[in-house]
C-alpha cells in the first residue's frame, strides 16, 4: 500500500511539474495540488489522491499529440531530476512513452494562421496597357484641319474625274457599280484625267460586263489607251468580265474577299469600291499620294515601304469615320500641293507642323536635259502634277506604242 502512495506521488509530481511547464492554469494552482500530494500516507487521502491522478491523467491524455511530446520532451532534456531513479517501477512505466514521443515525427501545425495575399485583376492591367500603348501621331487633328481648308474649293483632278465621277448615273445599279470597277481598275499608275477620258470612249461604246467580253482585244485596247500598261489592263478587264458575268450576272461581288479574287483587282480598288459602289466603309484606300503623304506628315508609328503596310498602319489609330473621306482628301491634296516631286511647302498650311517640310524630295527627278527635264523658264502650277508618274515611272515606260 505504501508502495503504491510512493509511486502515486512520484507520478503526480512528474504531472504537476509536466504540466506547470506549459499551462498558466497549474501554474497558478500547483500549490494546492503540492499540499494535497503531502497527505498520500493515509488510506483516506491516498484513495482522494488516486481518483485525482485518474482525474488529471485524463487530461493528460486528451491533449493533443504534439503538446504531450513538447511537454515530457522539455521534462526529460531540462529537468532530468524529475525522474525518479527507484526501482519500484514507476521509472520502468515513464520512460517508454517519453522513447516513442520523442521518435515519432512532429505532427502537422494544426489552426495556423493563412497569410492575406493581394489579388489583383486582370481586367484592370489589360485595360491599363491597351491604354498605355494607344499611340496617334502628335498635332494630326489640326493637320487634317488644314488639309481640310486647303482642299475646300474641290478643284482637284480627282474631284472632276475620279472613279466617283467616272460611271454613267442613268445606268442600272449594277452597271453602275460594274463601271465603278472598271474606272479604278484603269485608274492604276494613271493620272485622273487620262482615266476619265478613257471611261468615256468605253461609255460611249458601252461598259457593261456582257459587252466588254463580247469586245475583241484590239478594240478595247485602242479604247482605252492611253492608260498605264493598258495591254495588261485589256487583259484583265476581259478575264474579269467574264468571272462576272458567270458568277454574278454582271454585277460585282458585295464583299473585299470577292473582289480581290477578280484579276487586276487589288485591296485599294477593293475598298474604294465597296465605299463607292456598295456604300460601306470596309477600310482605307491608299494609293500613291495616300501613302507618300503619310509617311511625311508622320503620320504613322514607323515608315512604310508599301500602300498596303500603310492602309494597316493608319486602320490603327485613324477613326473609322474618317476612313471613307482621308482618300479623296490626300489624293486630291498630293495632286496639288504634296506633290512627288518638289513639294509645294511654302504655301502649304502645315509647312510648320510637317516633319518632312523644306526637305530634299525624293531621288526619283528626270535626268537634265530629258524631255521631262523643266527648262529654266518653266513654272510650277499648284493645280498640275509634274509630267513623271507618281510612282515615279516615266510616262513612255507607262504606255507603250498603241494598237495598230
């Protein structure tokens, strides 16, 4: 009996002092318990002494896993007194569960606290950078403005004898629109005026598509030259007359896809057409001036090599309700002021703004002593083109000898 009161206080003292370690609550109430343990000699107490053992042993025990190891591994390495050196068993009893606690792996942390992390929405950065990299050339507002004042009279080549003037206003729709595509595919690397004389020989002989196929070669090309490269253009005027009268009863196709598959029909012709036949706005149409004017004025991120890159690089940035009027507002103001060759600077509205203003033109002049050369006493007129192509072919290599 006294042997177990012995090992009964041994036991609470290794409790009392385990759990004083880590708890604020026997901290505060070990006295008490310290005083009890003293009176483990009588039978009375000892038995009050064992169902308090039993009592705390089950606390022990519903501790969790990790607190019991941190706590008895903290007994064993920093209070080795504790343990009792006697050989009535209790030392027998502690040290297996202290050997398996301190051999078992550490359990996870239970209840720790998650770190905030800071969302960010995509919505946001790509509104941000599309934002950020919108780009549109500086003072282009106020440049058009005075392209725009410059071009108000109407007076221009292209305003009398473009392909809006070119068709027959009494035809039917689609021989309106068949003559539509007619004029710009002969507009080609030819000035304005030598297309609409030749629309109207071949108005007068007749433009429509059934008409044109039903037209021998030497026929159509003495009509009409003399436009650039006009033996080409009797060839594609035939192919395409026929495709359509196949394909669309005489008319046109209603879509730039169909009619950039029309031979000698490029995107500019595709999309001048569907401005001007179909009234839709399907994009830009840069030619020549188009293009050589725009890269002057700086009007694009970087120089283009080609109409095409510029219809691109001006579909960018140019609001889409101006699309339909920049052609006829470049095209007219390149044939009298922009021109190719010697510019016209020091009346032009935007000589100050311009980066290309009272610069060298391009090396593209007539050689001295050419018969295009301008003689000493020879004036620029602002409304006429120099006698060289605007992209810079003489007129002899544009029209060759016409048909016999």
């Amino acid at each position: 009996m006294l042997r177990n009161v012995r090992c009964g206080k041994t036991r609470l003292c290794y409790v009392v002092q385990s759990l004083k370690m880590s708890s604020p609550y026997f901290m505060q109430s070990s006295s008490v318990l310290t005083r009890s343990s003293s009176l483990g000699a009588g039978g009375g107490p000892a038995a009050s002494l064992r169902s308090k053992l039993s009592s705390r042993q089950r606390d022990v025990d519903a501790v969790p896993a990790r607190k019991v190891k941190v706590e008895e591994a903290t007994v064993s390495e920093e209070k080795p007194s504790l343990t009792p050196s006697s050989s009535d068993g209790c030392q027998e009893r502690l040290r297996p569960i202290t050997e398996i606690e301190a051999s078992s792996p550490p359990p996870p942390p239970r209840g720790r606290r998650r770190r905030q992390v800071k969302v960010e929405y995509d919505e946001d950065d790509g509104a941000s950078r599309v934002k950020a990299e919108h780009w549109e050339p500086p003072d282009w507002t106020k440049q058009l403005g005075f392209i725009r004042e410059m071009r108000s009279g109407r007076d221009a080549p292209v305003d009398n004898m473009g392909a809006e003037k070119c068709y027959d206003t009494q035809a039917p729709a689609h021989v309106r629109r068949f003559q539509v595509l007619v004029s710009l595919m002969l507009s080609s690397q030819t000035k304005d005026q030598v297309t609409g004389a030749a629309m109207q020989r071949l108005r007068a002989h007749g433009c429509t598509a059934e008409n044109i196929v039903a037209t021998d070669d030497k026929k159509l090309g003495e009509l009409i030259y003399p436009v650039g490269f006009w033996r080409n253009k009797v060839k594609f005027l035939k192919q395409t007359s026929a495709m359509l009268v196949t394909e669309f009863g005489g008319d046109i196709p209603n879509s730039v896809e169909g009619l950039v598959r029309l031979p000698g029909v490029g995107p500019k012709m595709a999309h001048l057409a569907m401005d001007i036949a179909w009234d839709q706005v399907s994009g830009i149409g840069v030619d020549t001036h188009v293009h050589r004017i725009s890269n002057r004025l700086g009007w694009l991120k970087k120089p283009t090599k080609n109409p095409e890159d510029t219809r691109k690089a001006l579909e960018e940035w140019l609001p889409r309700e101006l699309w339909s009027e920049i052609n006829w507002l470049l095209v007219g103001f390149g044939q009298q002021v922009c021109l190719p060759v010697s510019p016209l600077c020091s009346v032009c509205l935007n000589q100050h703004s311009c980066p290309s203003a009272h610069k060298c033109s391009p090396a593209k002049r007539p050689k001295p002593g050419s018969p295009r050369s301008p003689g000493p006493s020879r004036k620029f007129k602002v409304e006429s083109e120099p006698e060289q192509e605007s992209d810079g072919r003489s007129k002899s290599a544009a029209n060759q000898k016409p048909p016999d």
